[in-house]
C-alpha cells in the first residue's frame, strides 16, 4: 500500500523476520520509531525492496544483524535521514543490488560491524545502481574488525554518480581500517582516493 506512514511505534523482528518490510510500496514515510531485534544472519530491521519514494526519518535502528537493507530499489528516490543506526551485529546501512538514487543523510553510524556496505558478494547482480549519495553522516567504526565503508563491488568501480559529501568518519579502539575495497582493506581518507582514482566519486570537507 502506498502513502503510509508509521510514527512512533517500537517495531520488533525475530527469528528470520525484519521488524518493518516496505515491499514494492511507494510512498510510505517511517518516523520516531525504534526499530529493533531481527537478529539472525542478513536479517535487516528494516527492509526496503523495491520501494520508490521512501522517507525514512527520525528513527533508532539497533540490535538487529543488519539496521537498513535497501535492495531491488532500481527507481529510488528513498532517503534515509536523521537516523541513529547502532549496534547491529552486521552492517548498518547495506545497499545492494541495483538500489540507484537513495540519499543517506545526516545519519549517525556506530557499533555496527560494517558501518555502511555497497553490494556483497553474491553476484555481479548485487552491485548498487547509479546515483546514491551519502551526506553529512557521522560514521564511527567500532572495533579491529570494523569499517567505515566497505565496497564489495563486481563492477570493480563505484557506479556513476556515487556521491560521498561532507561526512566524517573515526575509528576507535585503535584501528586504523577506515574502508574496505575490492578485498583491501584501506587505512585512511587518502588510502580511499588513491585506491578510487578516477571513479565518480566525490569527496568534500571530509575528515577521518
């Protein structure tokens, strides 16, 4: 159904079950809940297939194996916004399969494995699509194992029109893996550059 909106309500996976699954419905709008407890392997607690439109806001995402999954979101036009995405045993934010034009916003990232994932490494079909932009995010790795950023791409480069703007990431415990690329595990902002030279990729006012 379209043109939903859910506002304050704690929502609770379990087992293999996200706590919200907005499936192929345009529209829908996601605000001051505390989303929660999908804890099994790739479980999201909030789960975005295919979904044009989605807004995202003012929510606590946490203690689930992966916070958001946006897949199959070919249209787009979601946007993530204002989130606090924390202690999800996997991934914060995933972004995967042919997802183009979702803006991630003004975030904050902490505790989760990999803070934020691009593809996986299922297939060439799990790249993200074009034109998904990441701004003024807080993005803090926690942990040895932990990441900032992971790319885990086919294509071997971004995809076009990938934006990273005006975010600032850290890193605690005494790690010094900021990003993972292609398999490589990156030290720093500057380590990222060189390794994505010349891909569509901006970087502006970012600090590590």
């Amino acid at each position: 159904s379209p043109f939903v909106t859910i506002d304050g309500l704690i929502l609770r996976g379990r087992s293999r079950a996200a706590a919200l699954h907005i499936d192929w419905a345009n529209d829908v709008t996601v605000r001051n809940c505390e989303i929660r407890d999908a804890e099994e392997r790739d479980t999201p607690g909030l789960y975005i297939q295919g979904a044009q439109r989605a807004l995202i806001t003012d929510n606590r995402i946490h203690n689930n194996d992966v916070g958001i999954l946006v897949y199959d979101a070919e249209d787009g036009g979601n946007i993530l916004r204002n989130n606090r995405i924390f202690d999800n045993s996997a991934r914060g934010i995933w972004i995967h399969k042919g997802t183009a034009n979702t803006s991630v916003i003004n975030n904050t990232l902490y505790h989760n494995r990999v803070e934020l994932e691009l593809g996986d490494d299922s297939g060439r079909g799990a790249d993200p699509g074009s034109g998904n932009v990441f701004r003024n995010n807080i993005v803090i790795a926690h942990g040895n194992d932990g990441y900032c950023i992971v790319a885990n791409l086919h294509n071997v480069d971004l995809p076009a029109g990938t934006i990273f703007d005006y975010n600032m990431y850290h890193v605690e415990d005494g790690s010094t893996n900021v990003a993972e690329f292609d398999g490589e595990s990156l030290q720093g902002l500057g380590d990222w550059q060189a390794q994505t030279g010349g891909m569509p990729i901006v970087w502006r006012r970012t600090h590590c």
